[in-house]
C-alpha cells in the first residue's frame, strides 16, 4: 500500500528540496503577510526545516483570489478527492484538471494572466509576459526567464531533441519569432506578422509548454551534464542517447515524471505506473485566497484507473468525489437511481460543449465517382439532413434535454445565431422528397430506394467508431426516415482507428462523430477548423491532407464555398480589429450551415457530473468541453473544498 508520509517525506529530504535556494521574498509586497496561512499538510515539513515557511514560498506578488466575488465560498484546507480515469496515460488529466497555465480562460472564456503577473500585446506581433518576481517550481527551484530561455535554446531549437525544428505553431507564414530574455522576469515573443493565437495558445487544455524546470532537466543535456555521468544515466535508463533520456524526462503534459518540477497546483507522486496514483499539494504553488490560504484547498488527489464500463458503477458506489470522465448521458438514470437509494452524492447536468452531440460527415472527397457527384450536390446534404426527425431523437435519446438543431456554435459564443442552427434542420421529408428529385435521383426500385445515376440503389454506408450506444440508436431512427425519402442507410460499427484510416483514405461514403471540438469559439478562437485545413475534419480528409502536407498529398478544394473558407480563415488571421474577425467567423459559420457540410442532429446534451454531497464550490452549471475550457479546469478544482476539510 503506498505510504504517503513516507513519499512526502522521501520528497521533502531528497530531489524534492535539494535545490531550495537562499530565499529572498519581498514580503512587503504581500497585503499581509502575517496573515497567510501554514498548510497543515506542510507543517511538520516547515517545522523541522525541511521547507520554508509560506511567507518565504509564494511569490513577491501571488494572485490573490477573491472567492466571495465569483460567488463562492472561502473553503478549509484538507482532505483526499478521488476521482478515476480509465487509462494509465489519462493521469495527465491532472494538468488539464489543474489548469495553471501562463494566461488562462476564466468562466467567461476571457483571457487573464496567471502565472504570469501581466503580459502586454502590440499589434498581435509583439507578446511581452511578466512573470512574478519569486515565483518557484514545485521543488523549491527558482521560476524565471531562464527557464524559457532553456526550452527555447536548447530544447526546441536544439535538433537532437526535436528533430524537426522549432515547432509549427509558432510560426506565421512560415517564419519563426525572435525571442528573447531582457532579465529573469520578461521574456518576448516577436513575429513580423499577426500572430493573434498565440497566448490563446498557451491558455488550452493541452497546451503548449514553452517553459521548462531547466535547473532539473540541465542534468541530462550533453551541453550542461557531466559527460560521465549523463553517460551513466543514459545506461541505466536502457535508452539509446542521453536526447532519448531527456525527452522520456520531459513530460509536462503527460505528467508521468514524478521527479519533474512542476507549477501545477498539485504534484505526481507516484512513481510508474500504478492503478492508483496520488498527487499532494504544490507547497509553492502561486495562488492565494484573500483570507492568505494557499491554494489548492485540497491536500491530495487519488486517481484510480478502472475500465471503462466500471465508472459509472463505482459512481454509483461512492467511489468518487468528483467524476465526469467516463460518463455519459446513458448513466444519469443509474446516477440518479444512486442519489434516491441514498447515496451521498449529487448529479449535475453540465452543457457539452462540443458544437454537436451526434454528426454525420458526408464525404466529399470519397473515391467512388458516382457517390462523390451525389455527395457533393447540395441538394442531396439538405436533403439528407431535412429529412431527419431530430425531435423525435431527442425525445427518444435524450429526454427532449438536447437541443435538435443542425451543427452551429453553441449560445456560450457569441457567433451563436439562431437561424443557423435551424437551417436545413426542419423535419420535412416533403421537401427532402424535392431536393432529391431535383438532384436527378429521381428513379427507384421495387422497395422504393432511389437509384443512382449508374443504376445502383442509393444505400449510403455510414461507418461509426462503435463506441457510444446513443450513434446506433439515433443512426436505426435516422434508417427509418431516410427509407420514407427513398434513401437506405446501412450502419457499419468499426474500431476508432480504422474508421479514421477508412475516411482518410477515400474509402468511407460517410460516418459520424461530435460536431467540432470547440463549440464555444470567441472572436480570439482561430477558425482553422471551418476550413479544410486539417483531415480529421471527416467530410474533407483530402482537401485537409492537401493543405497539411503543403500540396504534395491529398487534393486541392475544388469547390467554390469551400475555398472560399481558406480565404476567410486568411482573412481572419492577418485581421487587426475583432471586427474584422467577427465578420470572418460570421460567413464561414453562414458557409457551413448554406452547405450542410456536416449533418448536426442534437446539441447541448446534458453531460453527468457526479459531486461528493461534501465537497463545495462545484458549480452546479457549467460546460463540459475540452477546449476551451479544460473539463474542470475552467472552474478551478483548486478552489474545491470538502465542508469539513477532510476528504
């Protein structure tokens, strides 16, 4: 059984503080710093001298949070959250949940400085960020410029570790920025052109780190490690170079490098891989309430890994305190069942914040000739989509609580237009029967189904990933209205990968997945997405593959509206006002509805969000999204608390 006094202990007298400097903490410049508050978890540390106290580990200036202004409780230190996961590399979702990032979202997708004190902004081409003077790693280490310094000098550019160069999202238009590093508070990023997504950037779920811990991770560098040594751990750790050790070592995201300083709130530690894995507080974590309480209220994070089918069953069991992941809306009636039988948990219905519940891509870039001509009609994408009976799948699905509509933002953005989403989503098999007529396909066979041009029946195959229960069910509803307009719909359920591959090599005619990832964009979101820029955009995957591979793959958009969509994500790019990118985000939103691109069905539908009866300041409405947003990481777990601090 893990022995969590012992691994604190072993953090705190080993790796864990050996780098602890002379501190020299303007405790001036804190309101006041006789106020702030020792961790009990810390105590015993702080005592015996194995960690300074708090005063000496915030920063100069940490941010200050003002709890009772959000409209939340001032919580108590203490307790143990547990929550699950149901893979071994989704403990990363510690650093999404965690969400401390240079600049983050607040819950109104407004961009604030977080670990940074300020940034400032010149014409989307200058970034100047400030970081907070006295700022520390995890380990005590000293967080400066000279940590971005380090990644940027001899880990990205560095071609042993990235072989490929610096990264693409720094570049615009091909070229990289000028960085540099007036003292160990500012760092600046400068591009000739616009860059306007840049901080937006670093605010995402997975976001780009372009910091590091350099003072850890100098030791397995060829430029700063004793040769003999590096040698020595290269051999140890059975890998080929001490570029293979550094980069196994440097997993911010993945978070799988218990040793790897971090700014999170709460730290790995455990070791390896495990079936449950503990985090504990950040001693040096930069966030304070306005009482001088430390964040994050709670000590420590258990995360078990548990199959997939098991999450809601051990929900139910009370074996969570806070639990999302894994959940569906298949589950609220078992959840709910849980909360009348007694137990001690309640369930929210968060919105989703994908942009579609269920979609349907036709695919226009399919290999068959005949089905790409009919794919590609207009006529027949509206047609399709007008002859589904989306209120009868939300009544029979999902309880009338989604809401029926065709694929659009949802209302969180304000691209939000209601005719957008009513386009080309009415239940009308009359003029569904219409379009197709006028679309040429007109003959039919002996059961009814419209033939096409080359006299094959139109039996349109719509391959599935297999994995949610709710696709099937609407896809057999979906069957039985097409078959009124003449269409016959044939589900085919296939792994996740080979769907993938299937669509991206031509193979698939159609298939379903969500509606786009971010469903919540704001004028800063880059509408990349609504362009064919990118394959997994399954209704274009060689117009997507074209644009990816810079034309040496794939097949350039042949299709008015949809270059017309590559114009306006450019127009959006070099933009200088918002107004010039909303009117962008407008016409490609308008383009996208007009064409029918993809076939929304549903939106919004209530994602399950299960909260110990104990645990406070959970919102009971919220946005389940992945980006922006973070899960929970909008909403700042580290503001959570148990009512009695113990968890």
């Amino acid at each position: 059984m893990f022995n969590l006094r012992q691994s604190l202990k072993t953090l705190a007298t080993g790796a864990f503080l050996a780098h602890v400097l002379p501190l020299a903490i303007a405790s001036s410049a804190i309101a006041n710093p006789a106020a702030l508050v020792e961790s009990g978890f810390w105590e015993q540390e702080v005592k015996s001298g194995d960690l300074p106290p708090i005063a000496e580990r915030l920063p100069e200036v940490p941010l200050v949070v003002d709890l009772e202004a959000k409209g939340r409780q001032p919580g108590i230190q203490g307790g143990t959250l547990n929550t699950m996961v149901t893979r071994s590399k989704d403990i990363r979702q510690m650093v999404v949940y965690g969400y401390a990032r240079l600049a983050g979202y607040d819950e109104n997708y407004q961009l604030q400085p977080d670990i940074l004190l300020d940034f400032e902004v010149e014409d989307n081409r200058r970034f100047t960020l400030k970081l907070r003077p006295g700022h520390r790693w995890s380990n005590g280490d000293p967080f400066t410029s000279a940590d971005f310094e380090y990644w940027w000098k001899d880990v990205a550019n560095n071609l042993l570790l990235n072989p490929t160069g610096a990264p693409d999202y720094l570049k615009v238009d091909g070229a990289l920025p000028t960085v540099s590093f007036p003292d160990e508070t500012t760092v600046i990023y400068e591009w000739a052109a616009p860059n306007p997504s840049f901080l937006h950037s670093l605010a995402q779920a997975s976001p780009p780190f372009i910091y590091r811990p350099s003072a850890y991770l100098k030791q397995f560098h060829a430029d700063y490690a004793d040769a003999a040594k590096l040698a020595e751990e290269v051999d140890y750790a059975r890998v080929k170079s001490w570029a293979a050790l550094h980069n196994k070592l440097d997993n911010m995201y993945k978070f799988d490098n218990h040793e790897l300083p971090t700014l999170q709130p709460w730290i790995n530690a455990t070791s390896g891989k495990k079936i449950r894995h503990l985090f504990v507080r950040n001693p040096y974590y930069h966030r304070v309430d306005s009482r001088g309480v430390q964040l994050p209220y709670i000590d420590t994070v258990e995360m078990e890994i548990v199959a997939g089918g098991l999450v809601a069953a051990k929900t139910n069991a009370g074996e969570a305190d806070l639990q999302a992941r894994g959940l569906g809306f298949r589950d609220i009636p078992i959840l709910r069942k849980g909360e009348s039988d007694g137990a001690d948990y309640k369930t929210y219905l968060w919105g989703n914040g994908t942009a579609s519940q269920i979609a349907i891509y036709p695919n226009l870039n399919v290999n068959d000739d005949q089905w790409r001509q009919v794919l590609r009609d207009t006529r027949v994408r509206r047609a399709l989509s007008v002859a589904i009976n989306r209120a009868g799948i939300n009544k029979a699905l999902y309880f009338k609580l989604a809401k029926p509509g065709a694929m659009t933002v949802l209302e969180a953005s304000p691209f939000f237009d209601p005719t957008l989403r009513a386009a080309w989503a009415q239940y009308n098999p009359e003029l569904a029967n219409q379009l197709l007529d006028e679309a040429g396909l007109t003959e039919r066979d002996g059961y009814g189904i419209r033939k096409l041009p080359d006299g094959r029946p139109m039996e349109l195959v719509v391959e599935t990933a297999g994995e949610r229960q709710e696709v099937e069910n609407a896809l057999q509803i979906i069957s039985d209205d097409w078959r009124d307009v003449g269409v016959k719909l044939v589900m085919r359920p296939l792994d996740r990968d080979i769907l993938r591959n299937r669509v991206f090599s031509g193979t698939t005619m159609a298939s379903v997945w969500y509606g786009w990832d971010n469903g919540l964009p704001q004028t800063y979101t880059s509408p990349a997405y609504l362009a064919p820029t990118d394959q997994v955009f399954l209704s274009w995957p060689k117009w997507g593959q074209y644009h990816q591979t810079g034309g040496d793959v794939g097949e350039a958009p042949d299709l008015e509206p949809a270059q017309r969509l590559m114009t306006l994500w450019h127009d959006w790019e070099a933009a200088k006002t918002d107004e010039e990118r909303t009117r962008a985000w407008q016409e490609m939103l308008k383009i996208h509805a007009d064409e029918v691109y993809a076939i929304g069905l549903v939106a919004a539908a209530p994602q399950p969000v299960v909260v110990s009866n104990r645990l406070r300041n959970v919102p009971q409405k919220g946005i389940w999204a992945w980006d922006p947003g973070a899960h929970f990481g909008i909403y700042r777990p580290d503001e959570f608390f148990f009512e009695d601090g113990k968890g």
